[in-house]
C-alpha cells in the first residue's frame, strides 16, 4: 500500500512515494509562483516514477511553507516534524539535526526515540540559509554546484564578519579587489564558514549531540559539510539525496495515520 | 480639554464590550468598562482640574489614589492600542526620532505617542527601575517633550528588610514630590485603607490563581490579560476590589461546577512572559484548534502567596514590601526568582507545555530564556521558543507564531500518543 508524502518549500517541491521501508519515487521541482500547480505536476512525475496512479496512493500528507496549497493532500504537518521523521528513518541514530533549506535553516534535537525535544529555527534572516550561498555563487561567478568543491582548495580563510547577506557582499566584493588578490577559494572558505557559524550557533541552542545529520539542498554542498565537521570535530552525516527528507517524513507520517507503521 | 487620540481609543473599547457583549465569562463586559472608565478619567483630568500623573508599569498607584491624583499608565495605553489597531505609525515615528529598533517596541511606541500627543499631558511623570532599565530613560524621555517634572523610583534587586525599608523612603520621597508639585497633602487615612483595598485585590487575585489551576482550567483566555490590566492599572480602589471579587466568583462557579475555559480541555499551558499583544486572538485559536488552554501566565503571579500586607498603620511598609511580590518582581529581581516561579507554577498548574514569546526587544526576560527553558525539561515539560515582538507586528507575522505554534502542538500531540496529524 503506497503513500506520499509532498514537502513544497519556497523554492522546490518534494514528493516521496513510500510503499513499507522503499522508497518507490522521488522528485524534486522547482515551486512556481502557483504552488499547486507544480505540486500536482511534481506528484505527477513521482508517480510516473513508481509506475502508479494517484488514486492507488492510499494517503498524501503535505508539509513545507506551502503545504496548505497542496488540495489534494489529505493532511498537513509542519515541516520541522517531518524532517525529524525522515531524518530519524535514515539514521536512527540521529540525535541533531540541521536543515539548510532556500530560505529558511533549523536545528532539531530529538531523543533516542526519535521524537524532537526542540527546536529552533531561522526564517527571519538570509544568513546561513541558500539565499546566501546563490548570492555569493552569482557575486563571485561560481556556479553553486561548484563553490563547496573550490572552497576546499582553500588555503586560508578570510573572515565574513557580517551577519547580513547584502552587508557580507560588500566585504566580499573588498576582498576580492584586494591587493595582492586573496584566492577565490579562500573567499568562499570563509562564506562556508559564515555560514556554518550561524549554524553551529543555532544547533548550539537546542544542543548538539552526536550524531548529527545535515539535510535540505545547502546540504548538497561538500564546503558547508566539511565547515561543519571541522567545527564540530565530528563526522557528520548526510542522506544521499537530502532534499527529501521532509518529504519522506511526511510519507512516514501518510503511514502512521493510515495503521501502516507503528508512531516512534 | 480632551484628547482626541485617547477619546477614539475610549470609543473602540466601548465598541469592543458590544462585541463581546453575548460573552459566557461576565467578568470580561465589567473589566472594558473598567477601563474605559479608566481612560476616560485621565482624559477628563484636566477638565476637572485634578493633576495627572503619568507613570509605567508597577508604580504605587495607591499612593496616587490616595492624594486624589488621577493616574495614566502610559505603557498601558501604548499596549491598548496595540490590541485596537497597532501602533505601526508610532513605531515609524520612533525611528524618525533616532530610538534603534534593538529598543523595546513598547518603549519606543510610548516615546512616539508622546511626540504624537496622543495622550493628554500629564503634570507628572513618574516611574520605578523595577520592570527594566528602559523604564526610567522612557520616563525622561516623556517628561523632557511634555516639559514636566518626574520622578524615578529606585528599586532594588533583592528583598530583604533593608531593601525594604530603603523603598519607604524612596515612597517618603516620591510622596513629598507629589505634594510639591500639586500642593496637595496625602492624607495618611486614606492611603491606609487605599492600601487596605490593594492587599484586597491582592487576596482576590490569588485567589484566583488557585482556582485557575483546576482541571479543567477555568479561565478563559479574555481573562488572563484582564486579571494584569486591573491589577497594574487600579490597586487601591474600589473598583478593583468590585472587579475582582466578580471575577473570583465566577472562577470559583466555574471550578465548582467543573465548567472549563473550553469544552474538551487537551492542553495545559503555561505562558513564562506575555503574548503579542497584535493578535491576542493567537489565545484563542490555540484553544478552538489544540484545545489549549493557558492555566498560568506570568503577569498574574504573585511571590510567596502575595502576602505583603503587615501592619496595617504602616501603609508605606506595606507597599515597599508589595514590591517585591507583585506580579512582574520574577523579571527585575535574581534570575532564580523566575525559576523557582515557573517550576513551581508548572508543576502546581500541572502544564502540559510552555509557549515562550521571547520578545525581542526585552534583556530582562531575554537574558533568562534559555534557563527557562532548561529548568522545563527537567520537569518533562514541552517548551517552544517563537522569537518575535510582543508590540511590533511586522517583525513575525501571525502566520510565522501559527507555524511554530503547530509544530509545538504536533510535539505535545505525539506525547499524548496521537498520530499529531491535522487537516
């Protein structure tokens, strides 16, 4: 029996189709200004996917910023539970977890048992969320798909002192006309490490405990992972697509409610 | 002369009691025209050639009752019409006049309103250090625009009988500057049984306090703010004492009669500061979607059962003393006195969670969030944290507090053993 789940976030809607622990489909596209529009169309690509017809999926829960726009989902969740959800699916041993989505960036601790203990969430600033790298990456024409492998080329660091993202692009464009040139690498080191601060700061309010998995699309970059290792001086874990993982929650969740898995 | 911005305020409350006219707690109807007529008094002050005092929160009001001074809480006015339309245009205005917005919002509103003349112009000012540090520098700030004498009450950091009796003399002070400026002389009779009534209110209120941790909860959320305005805005009087004495018997007809504040109580709350005072119906959708309801909140706690009041012919003692019970001495005094006040009315409310608004533009309250917090867990008890302003709207919108809100619900939801799902 196959549910869904449906993360529509500011800037990319998620869908998971979830038949008991496989993960038969998912997508990720971009949200439109619509919302729902691209909320069927990306349902209509998961379940291209897995071969299905809606009317085969069991339950859809809806979770993201846009999750009351999604008609056709049955319920809603709020994202933060969702991405503990998935989160803890992927990793039962996950005790913090930290989202990095466009927009938006939170930290959650949750217990042994996989149910979040707390919470605390940025979606107030720019800072620290991918807002701030797709500024960086259009500001110093690295591609963003590429400024976490260059920063590693790093041999230095320069301090980003700026928690606001139009100030900080006043002190990178400095930097970068500096004389003799800083590398280009070593600017984005310390873009990554703006950003893993403001992180590290907020994981540091619920409490940071091992393990730590890192979710949402900044998580696609291997700069900010391994600014957060290095902080953390721990390993830190990471799913293979981690865009989904709110998504996968929310399928958990389309389960739980409909006696198919048992609540943790 | 009257003040056309305060009149318009009188008008809206007036037009607030119709609304809530069909209204099941009557002690809501009895509490807008309390403070109407409240408003109404401090706009007539000087039609009626009585001296008005201007102050902020937890000045000794009954000092002021007794010489027949009509009193205005300013930083109350700010916050009513934040609940009747914003102060979005003082809030502006304030950043014309140079205050940062790093300042408390209620602050800043208050110093904007006085620029504006939006409130008849008091003859007096006066304020205490208690609440926060801002409060004096907001009192100087109003007295320096409106040309008017002021005086700042020092209130010291711990209760002991020198704190004490240091505080009856800052009262003796306060009470020969009264008198040099108005040329009235406090009749002591009076303010023994101003006080005498006070010690009353404070009775009721705990009182009250008690009842309100009924399961199921009692109070609905009308109440909660009610039960702090009349407090802060009317000890001493006998409307006070009338008001509370309703509102304890309609509590205690309510706990009797096992009546809750909704039909199918599911949570327990407790609020360790305020809420936004932009949306206080944020109360009531928490009760109607999440069957919350908030058991305990801050602003209506007293130390040590309130009990203040000692010798009676020693009125100035008394209100020295009082100061270090009244609701509001957990944010001024040591850190612990807010702890041990939150843990001991979380676990005597039996709360299911915590909703903290930290507010941002508060250090007292701010500096102490994280041990709130911690002291919660230790008790089992869920805590949510929703960065936001209790006065500012455009910092968080109401449906950034709902998202957060939903996310704390869904964590207590699973606690119960329900899936937390909602449609």
């Amino acid at each position: 029996m196959a549910v869904a789940g449906i993360d529509m976030g500011a800037l990319a809607t998620k869908v998971v189709i979830l038949e008991g622990d496989r993960i038969l489909a998912a997508t990720t596209l971009a949200t439109g200004e619509t919302g729902e529009t691209e909320a069927y169309k990306a349902m209509e690509e998961a379940l291209r996917q897995a071969g299905l017809k809606l009317e085969e999926i069991k339950s859809v829960i809806s979770t993201g910023t846009g999750r009351k726009r999604v008609l056709f989902a049955q319920k809603q969740r709020t994202a933060m539970s969702c991405h503990a959800k998935g989160a803890y699916f992927l990793f039962p041993q996950v005790r913090t977890l930290i989202d990095v989505g466009a927009e938006s960036a939170a930290a959650i601790r949750l217990s042994a048992d996989g149910k979040v203990e707390d919470s605390v969430g940025n979606d107030k600033c720019a800072a620290g969320t991918g807002i701030f790298l797709d500024a960086m990456s259009r500001m110093l024409r690295v591609s963003l798909g590429e400024m976490g492998a260059e920063s590693l080329k790093a041999t230095g660091t320069v301090p980003i002192s700026s928690m606001c993202v139009i100030f900080a692009e006043s002190e990178v464009i400095s930097h970068v006309h500096k004389d003799p040139p800083i590398p280009c690498a070593n600017i984005l080191a310390g873009i990554h490490d703006s950003i893993v601060d403001r992180l590290f700061g907020m994981g540091q309010r619920v409490g940071m405990e091992p393990e730590v998995v890192m979710t949402g699309g900044v998580s696609k970059n291997i700069g900010i992972i391994r600014a957060m290792e290095s902080k953390l001086g721990m390993k830190v874990l990471v799913p293979e697509d981690p865009q989904i993982v709110g998504a996968l929650g929310a399928a958990l969740f389309a389960q739980q409610e409909n006696g198919i898995r048992e609540s943790c | 002369m009257q003040n056309p911005v305060m009149q318009e305020m009188i008008d809206n409350l007036r037009k607030w009691k119709v609304e809530y006219q069909d209204t099941d707690f009557k002690p809501t109807l009895a509490y807008l025209d309390l403070v109407a007529r409240y408003f109404e008094r401090a706009n007539s002050a000087r039609d009626e050639r009585k001296p008005l005092v201007g102050h902020l929160t937890l000045c000794p009001t009954e000092i002021f009752y007794a010489m027949d001074l009509v009193p205005l809480e300013v930083a109350m006015y700010g916050l009513f019409k934040t609940f009747l339309g914003g102060v979005g245009s003082y809030l502006e205005m304030a950043a014309q006049f140079g205050l940062p917005p790093e300042i408390c919002s209620v602050h800043r509103a208050t110093d904007a309103m006085t620029i504006e003349g939006a409130f008849p112009r008091p003859d007096i000012f006066v304020a205490t250090t208690q609440t926060c540090d801002n409060v004096p520098k907001t009192v100087e700030v109003m007295a320096e625009l409106y040309k008017s004498p002021y005086f700042i009450l020092d209130c010291p950091y711990t209760y002991t009988e020198r704190t004490v009796n240091y505080r009856v003399r800052e009262y003796q002070d306060l009470i020969r500057f009264l008198e040099e400026q108005t040329g009235r002389k406090m009749d002591y009779d009076r303010l023994k049984e101003a006080v005498r009534k006070s010690y009353r209110v404070t009775e009721l209120c705990v009182e009250i306090n008690q009842l309100k941790k009924a399961v199921p909860a009692p109070l609905p959320c009308e109440g909660i703010f009610a039960q702090a305005a009349v407090n802060f805005l009317l000890a001493g009087t006998d409307e006070a004492v009338e008001f509370f004495t309703l509102m304890r018997d309609e509590v205690k007809w309510r706990v009797d009669h096992r009546i809750g504040a909704i039909p199918n109580e599911r949570f327990r709350l407790l609020l360790p500061f305020v809420i936004p005072f932009w949306d206080m119906s944020l109360m009531e959708w928490m009760q109607q979607e999440h069957g919350a309801t908030i058991v305990m909140d801050l602003v209506s706690i007293w130390a040590e059962d309130g009990k203040w009041f000692r010798d009676p012919d020693k009125p100035l003692e008394n209100l020295a003393r009082k100061t270090f019970f009244n609701p509001g001495y957990q944010l001024q005094g040591p850190m612990t006195d807010l702890l041990e006040c939150v843990v001991q009315n979380a676990i005597d409310s039996k709360v299911d969670g915590a909703v903290i608004f930290a507010h941002r533009g508060c250090r007292s309250f701010g500096a102490c969030i994280r041990s709130v917090k911690d002291e919660l867990q230790k008790l089992g008890v869920l805590s949510v944290v929703i960065d936001c302003d209790i006065v500012d709207k455009s910092f968080t919108s109401r449906e950034e507090v709902v998202e957060k809100l939903e996310g704390f619900f869904e964590r207590l939801e699973e606690r119960k053993g329900a899936s937390g799902v909602v449609n």
